[in-house]
C-alpha cells in the first residue's frame, strides 16, 4: 500500500521589511495551531540571498521544515523571479495551504500566485480556522467592510489566504528547535526579468509599532476634540504606551494614519487597552482580538465597547482621561 504524504502548511518568508518581517512569524504560530488539527507540517518558504538568519528565526517560531533558495539574483525581490520559483515549488510538492502576510509585497504577490496555480486566494483575512477535515476556514471582510465572510477554498489547491499584520501572535523565539533545512538549487529556466531594479532602500527603522505595544490608550470621537485627544499621549506615556484611534479622530485629523486600530487598521495585542470614548463598531473592535485586558470609558453604560469590557468606566471621557493623568503625575512625584 502506498504511504499517504503528509500534509503541509507553507508559510511565505517575508522578512524584507523590519515591521513587515514579525507577520510571517505569527503566521508560523498559526500555522503550528492549524496543522496541530490535520496533523500536518509546517514548511517555512526562504527566497533571497544571505538567508540563513531568516532561516534560523523561522525554525526558532514554529517551521518543522525550511525551503531556502539562496542566490545573489534574489536579493531584490522580482515579482516574475519569485513568482516563478514558488510556482514551480507549489507545482512539485502540493502544499495543502500557503498562507502570505497581507504586506504591500503579499498583496502584489499573492493574488498573482493564486491565478498561476488555479485556484482562490482570501486577500486580507483576520481570522483562520481549521475544519477536522482539511478545509482552511478564511475569515475576511467582505461587503465593503460591513461583514465578515467566512470562505472555504473546496476544491482547488493550495488554500491560500494573505493575512493582515497584527491578526495573531507569534509564539516565543525557541533557540533549541529544529527543522528540516532544504537548500535548494536556483532553476535554470527561471524567466529574464523585465523589471530592472536600479537601487534598494531599506525604510528607516522605528523601536517600536503600535502593533506590539504592551500599553495601548486608544481615543475616539467621544475625546471631543483635537486637544482633548492629544492629552492621550500624555498618559500613553506615563504609562509606556502608544496611542490608537478610532476611524472618525483619524478623518478629523486628530492622529495619524498609523494610529487607526480596526479592519482598515492596525490589528494590536497590548496586555492592557484602555479605550477612552469609543462606540466599539465591529470595524474598530475587529483589531482588538488579541487584547488581554480593556478597560472602556464612555458617557453611555450601553455602548458596545463597554460591554466588552472587563472593566467599564460611565464617565466622560476626557474629565477622567484628565484625572488619571493628575493622579498618575502625583504618585510618580510622591
Ligand atoms: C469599510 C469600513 C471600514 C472601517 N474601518 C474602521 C477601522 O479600521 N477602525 C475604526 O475605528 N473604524 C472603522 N470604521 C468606522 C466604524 O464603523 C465606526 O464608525 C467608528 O469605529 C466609530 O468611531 P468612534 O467609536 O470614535 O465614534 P462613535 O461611533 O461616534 O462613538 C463615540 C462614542 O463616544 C461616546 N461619547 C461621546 N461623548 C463622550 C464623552 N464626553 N465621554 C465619554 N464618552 C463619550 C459615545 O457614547 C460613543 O459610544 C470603518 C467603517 C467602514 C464602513
């Protein structure tokens, strides 16, 4: 009797950008959870040139297997190279699932990959499940945002899902893992590129983003106004936090764009959240999945948010957002 193969999950290695690199590795983590229901293995994809630190990180998050190709004509991501190469990989081995963090290079890549192979692609999900049956259950947004669509991939495969940063949470760097390392050679028929790329820059690198804040204050229209608002930045750094906000303070111009938590936003996972005068539409509370502790101000008992809660403030926000601030000042100087 022939041996069944072993399924596999693959995880696309996107580790090109400083911030950009930590989705892969929470993708790795979900894959361990997915493949733990299918008894599958999780497969780690490494393209580029200079590759082992890339191939050492994903081994210490979760992969039990790498596939690294590694050749100076890599170091520059191009999309006909990259796609031709996972194409004929796919091709060969017939992973069950591929999953692609839902980054600027994901999105470019992942849909064209997904038409090569014949078969579907959710873009932008925030959510994976696992039927016990093999079927990846992708949770996207769809309807403009309004509903969340749980999608299955029947037929064709690989189930591929592109995944917004942010979604889950990447299990501890383990030093002592291993994996399966493949080296495997560049293809010779790989097609001539008709991108040249003249020069690569590497955007400049923050400490810190809001997606891995510990201490998150997060304001929204019920702050009032602008200056209100920016006394969050007062506490959020009392407090060793960032700052996020809601949909309506970002149009208003009361935060950046980098600031906006939800399905059009960040996804973020502080161990506390402090979530002063917001409704809590499921556009906004679609970010705060991975949030251990919330604590909810808000003039209404009956808004969503604070329902949510595990603590939940009637107050107006701004007077008690003032309170804490004096208090906390007091204590520190005591
Ligand atoms: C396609 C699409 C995508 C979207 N994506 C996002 C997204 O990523 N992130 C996001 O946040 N939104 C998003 N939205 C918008 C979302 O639907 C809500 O409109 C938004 O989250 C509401 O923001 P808010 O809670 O600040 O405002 P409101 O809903 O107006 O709520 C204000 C809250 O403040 C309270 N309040 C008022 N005054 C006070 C006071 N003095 N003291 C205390 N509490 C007070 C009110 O009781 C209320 O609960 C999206 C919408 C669409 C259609």
């Amino acid at each position: 009797m022939m041996k069944s193969r072993k399924k596999s999950i693959w995880v696309f290695g996107d580790y090109r950008n400083y911030y950009q690199n930590r989705v892969t590795l929470q993708l790795l983590s979900k894959a361990v959870d997915l493949a733990s229901v299918i008894d599958a293995e999780v497969c780690a994809l490494v393209v580029g040139h200079e590759i082992e630190e890339w191939i050492m990180e994903y081994t210490a998050h979760g992969a039990d297997r790498i596939l690294a190709i590694d050749h100076p004509s890599l170091e520059s991501y191009s999309t006909e190279h990259y796609l031709a190469l996972v194409e004929k990989l796919a091709r060969e081995r017939n992973p069950d699932i591929l999953l692609i963090g839902a980054t600027d290079f994901g999105r470019e890549f992942a849909p064209r990959l997904a038409k090569r192979l014949g078969t579907g692609l959710s873009a932008d999900c925030v959510g994976l499940d696992m039927t016990p049956e093999g079927l990846l259950v992708q949770v996207a947004p769809s309807f403009g945002g309004n509903m969340l669509a749980e999608i299955v991939t029947e037929e064709h495969r690989p189930q591929m899902a592109t995944v917004r940063p942010g979604t889950f949470k990447e299990i501890p760097h383990n030093a002592e893992r291993t994996a399966v390392v493949e080296r495997l050679p560049l293809p010779e028929d790989l097609p001539v590129p008709r991108v040249r790329v003249i020069e690569y820059e590497r955007a400049a690198e923050r400490d810190h983003t809001i997606e891995n804040a510990t201490v998150i204050v997060c304001g929204g229209r019920g702050m009032g106004n602008k200056n209100n608002f920016k006394k969050l930045d007062d506490l959020a750094a009392l407090l060793g936090g960032d700052v996020g906000a809601t949909r309506p303070v970002v149009y208003a111009g009361w935060a950046g764009h980098d600031a906006l938590v939800g399905q059009a936003g960040k996804h973020i996972k502080p161990k506390i959240l402090f979530s002063f005068g917001i409704s809590g539409a499921i556009q906004h509370t679609a970010g705060l999945g991975e949030a251990d502790f919330i604590v909810a101000i808000n003039k209404n008992p009956q808004a969503t948010m604070m329902k949510m809660a595990d603590v939940a403030v009637t107050a107006d926000a701004a007077d008690l957002l003032n309170h804490l601030i004096r208090e906390l000042k007091k204590r520190i100087r005591d």
